[in-house]
C-alpha cells in the first residue's frame, strides 16, 4: 500500500491526466464537423433508460444480445469530454454483447466526465451509487446474469472510475482500464463486494498522457489491494489471443488475477479489441476463484 504522501501525489496525477484530455478532446472537436454523438442519438437495438441517483436525473444506453439469456453485464465507461454514442461505436459493443452472450451498458456521466477520485458531494456526483443503482436496474431485468460475471471498463476518466469502483463497488466483480491506472482514493481499498475483483489494465505504447511505465508500476497495488495477492512476482509476458499480434500481456508471476497488456504504436486511446479482452481475462478469472 502507498503512503498517504504518495497516494495524494498520484491522484494529482491522475486529476493532471483528466484535464489533459479533456483539452485534447476540445480540440479535436472544434476541427471536426460536429460533436460526438448524444446519448439521445443510439444505434439500432440499443434502448435508453433514465435513474433518479442521490437527486440527479441519470442516464445509460443498453444493448441485450440477440440469442438465449444474457451470461453477464459489461458496464464501459466513456472518457472524460466523451459521450455514449462515441463510446459505443469505438469498442465494437454490439459484437461484443452478441458473441459473448452479454449486455452491454453504456452510461453518461455527468457534463462528459466521471468523479472517478472526490467525495460526492452538491457538486460532485455520487458516480459509485449511479453504477451500482445501473447494475441493480439491470441484473432485476435480466435474472439469468450471474453475480460474479458483472464488470465495468472504462477509458482514461473512465478508467479511473472503473478502479473506484473496484474498491467501492457493491456489485462490480471485475474491472477493465485503458489509459488509467490503479490510485486507492482514501487511506485504504475497502472493497465491499467482500470478493477479490480481478483487473485487466491495457497501456498504448506511445501513449504520452498516461505512460504505459506508470501502469506497469502501479499493478502490483492493484493485485494486493484487490486480489489478495502477495507482492513477490515480477511482470512476466503470458499469451493471448485476444490481442493484435505483436502486443504483450503480462502478468505477475504469483497472481492470475491481474493482467496488463501493452499495445504498441497506440496513443492515449480506446484499444482496439480491448473490451473483449478484458471480459475473456475477467470471466476466466472469476471462474478460477469460484473453483
């Protein structure tokens, strides 16, 4: 566990890494013909719905799979200055909940962004609540979801709400990141969920606002404070079919639980295949803690 010093310096870090994308999301979008896409303004199959959360109205998008019950909820989380149309169409969901037999669920986070590190306050949302009251709305809807197979993956901002979640969640059993990495918000990671919560971490090898060597250092925290796994092990590359041919998975050499994969010539970016790697490492995890 990090020091309190050192734990306050990563999340002005992580607070660094928000506003930074948040200006490169800016400008991107005055370049371009028009902003991303509203929640309003869904793909076919996909139905929104709305929740009353701690006095705000909230929003998310779902998608069901075609065939037979639902197996599992993946909950992505869009990056700071994102929305949920963007979010939808970068990691292929429909494809994702159509081949693994998974609802796919979408929110929107309040003015584009996540409170992934503060506590909630008038002007903070409680973003912990609106997760896990998406989850309880949801897994009541579709009653063949099994409790262990609920995950949250998140980019950038929505990366750093994922880990919170890991910690604070009451439902989230498993969690992916993409260019964000693991930060305790308070002096200790109480995970209510009373079960190790695996984790799948994928860096962009060129990524300049959140370096893939500040994920690889931070991985071990993750696999003490969520996992119960010793701190011994060192990063040893693991296979993978789920990632582009040339990138590297590694996992720690005494804990199963927590995988981190580097993507090269990728930048500070939803990766590509990311999602359905990070539910075949999370499924596959649970599976092996339930035997």
């Amino acid at each position: 566990m990090k020091s309190r010093l050192s734990v306050r310096r990563l999340r002005s870090d992580r607070s660094r890494v928000n506003q930074l994308f948040s200006i490169a999301v800016v400008v991107l979008l005055t370049g371009c013909a028009g902003p991303p896409s509203p929640v309003e303004s869904l793909p076919e199959g996909w139905v929104q719905y709305d929740l009353s959360v701690d006095g705000r109205r909230r929003t998310y998008a779902s998608y069901t799979p075609t065939d037979g019950d639902p197996r599992g909820l993946m909950v992505v989380l869009h990056g700071s200055g994102q929305s949920v149309g963007h979010m939808i169409g970068a990691v292929e969901a429909e494809s994702v909940a159509d081949e693994r037999g998974v609802v796919v669920v979408v929110p929107a986070g309040t003015n584009g962004g996540w409170n992934d590190e503060d506590p909630p306050d008038g002007d903070q949302p409680d973003d912990v609540a609106f997760i896990d009251a998406l989850v309880m709305d949801v897994t009541t809807a579709h009653p063949s979801i099994p409790p262990d197979h609920v995950f949250a993956h998140g980019f950038s901002n929505g990366g750093g709400l994922a880990t919170r979640l890991a910690c604070e969640s009451r439902y989230i059993r498993g969690v992916g990141v993409v260019g964000n990495y693991y930060v305790p918000i308070g002096d200790e990671c109480l995970r209510p969920v009373g079960h190790p919560v695996p984790g799948w971490f994928g860096a962009g090898g060129d990524d300049e606002v959140v370096p893939v060597e500040a994920v690889r250092e931070r991985i071990p925290d993750y696999a003490v404070d969520l996992t119960e796994c010793p701190t011994t092990g060192r990063l040893q590359p693991v296979a993978s079919g789920d990632v582009p041919s040339g990138d590297v998975c590694m996992q720690m050499t005494d804990c199963a639980h927590v995988r981190l994969c580097e993507y090269r010539d990728r930048g500070h970016e939803v990766l590509p295949g990311s999602v359905l790697a990070a539910w075949s490492f999370l499924s596959e995890s649970v599976q092996g803690l339930a035997n």
